[in-house]
C-alpha cells in the first residue's frame, strides 16, 4: 500500500513571480487617481473618451464603469503604462 504524493507547496506569492509586469499589484483605482493627477480629468477624457472621465468625473464613477467594461479597462491600462514610460524618459533628461 502506497501513500498518495503531495504536491509540493505553491510558492508565496510575491511581487518576484511577475518583476517585469509594470501593472502586477497596481490596483485600478491607483491606475485611475495616477491618471488623473499625471494628465487631469479634462486631458483623460479626451485621451480616452468615455462618459465617465468626460461628465462630472470622479474616481468613484470611474471604478464602477472600468470594472464593468474590458475594453475600457485595457484602454486605461495602456495609457498607464504610457505614462509610466512617460515619467522615466523625463526624470533620464
């Protein structure tokens, strides 16, 4: 009689099972307030336009149409990391 094998244990997670992923651990919230602080609410809505950053925007209405709509979503996240690259080429000059 054999005991059955366990499976070794999963490794913790941590921010070392993603390093070169730019968005692993950002939250969309933090997505959406980095955002608006980097371009502001007026210069969001044109980079991206949709209601929520166009009309009365503010974070909290934002995070309920994000989480709702994919494509708006990956269109948030691309224009995140835009202005992660953004930031690193100004503070190389």
């Amino acid at each position: 009689m054999s005991t059955p094998e366990t499976p070794p244990p999963a490794p913790p997670a941590s921010k070392t099972t993603q390093p070169r992923n730019p968005l692993h651990g950002v939250t969309l919230e933090a997505m959406v307030v980095g955002l608006a602080d980097y371009f502001g609410w007026d210069e969001l809505g044109r980079q991206i336009p949709i209601r929520c950053f166009q009309i009365d925007p503010s974070v909290g209405s934002s995070l309920k149409f994000l989480r709702k709509t994919p494509w708006a979503r990956e269109k948030v996240e691309s224009l995140y990391l835009f202005m992660l690259r953004d930031q690193r080429r100004n503070a190389q000059d």
